[in-house]
C-alpha cells in the first residue's frame, strides 16, 4: 500500500529503516521499489539544490505503481523550495507523493557527523511527517508531535516519533479510509 522509492544514490539501509517504521507506525503494508533518477530538470545550478515541488510532481507523473497508495521518496541531495533555503522533505497535502532528503540529516548544528542511529531517526521522523500530510494533516503545535514544522535537525531531535492525540486520531480515520477505499 506504501512504496518507498530511493530516488538516486540512496544507501540501502536508510532505505529499508524507513520502510520498515513507515508499516510499523502506520500500519500500512510498506514495500521498497526498484531505485530511480532524480529529475534533471529539477536541479537549480544557482542554488545547488533540488526543487522539492518539482521533484514531486515528477514524481506525479509515474502511472505505473497503481498498487500504492501513498509513495514516498528518498533522496540524498539538498532540497529547497524558492521561499525556503532548504527543506528536509516535500508531500502533497492529501495527495500521493511525498519526498524526503537525508542531505541535512546527517550533520549537527555544530556541523559534526551526527551518529547513525541519530540520523536514521531523524529520517523515520521526516517520511512519516511528510506521509502524514498526504494523509491531510497539517502542522500541529502541540510539543513534540510529529507534524510540528521542523525547522532545524535541533527541532527535529526534540520530536517524538509519536503523533500527539489528535493527529494520531486523524491519522488512524485517514488511514482506515485509505485501506477501505476502492482500488482506483
């Protein structure tokens, strides 16, 4: 029902983590897809960064996996969009796609290496905010949930990998819905 896409070079672990917390937290079946480009057309020379939009509605053009119903890709490189100087990933609110980068995830404020295990956390944590807006949840304030914006890796490692109770309830409707939808 969830496929996980690496989108370039992406290491097979990091991969496998988030699919693996992806079922686990939501519940979905999760498999991982073969690996594909990233869009040229969306890398900006002047920035060099990707666009996160325009990977994702590249990502809105693929018509061959009618079999998930949520996608979710990942990347290694740096992402922006043109009002932000980066991001850490991208979704479509209530869409299909979602995007996720690793690029600055796997540095510290202070610009050290931030262990494994604290990298690969901080990407569960970014796919299943990203998933949960194709599921329409939007931004919360409530501490330490999920689906609060996360501006830096600082902010994103006082988040629990735990939705608060009320986007935990509208996750747990999207999510019945989404398994009891007809397959379209």
């Amino acid at each position: 029902m969830v496929g996980v896409v690496p989108l370039g070079d992406v290491g097979g672990v990091a991969v496998r983590i988030v699919a693996a917390n992806v079922q686990a937290v939501l519940g979905l079946a999760t498999d991982i897809l073969e690996p594909r480009p990233l869009p040229e057309s969306a890398y900006l020379a002047d920035r060099h960064q990707f666009d996160a939009s325009r990977i994702v509605a590249h990502m809105a053009a693929w018509t061959d996996l009618p079999g998930h119903r949520r996608i979710v890709g990942l990347a290694s490189v740096d992402l922006c969009v043109p009002i932000l100087r980066f991001v850490f990933g991208e979704a479509q609110i209530g869409g299909r796609f979602a995007l996720v980068s690793g690029a600055r995830l796997r540095r510290n404020a202070d610009g050290g290496e931030a262990p494994l295990d604290r990298y690969y956390e901080r990407l569960v944590k970014v796919a299943l905010h990203e998933l949960g807006h194709t599921l329409e949840i939007y931004h919360c304030d409530t501490p330490g949930c999920l689906m609060q914006f996360s501006p830096s890796v600082q902010h994103l490692d006082r988040l629990d990998v735990l939705f608060c109770p009320r986007c935990f309830f509208v996750l747990r409707r999207a999510v019945r819905a989404l398994v009891q939808a007809p397959d379209a």
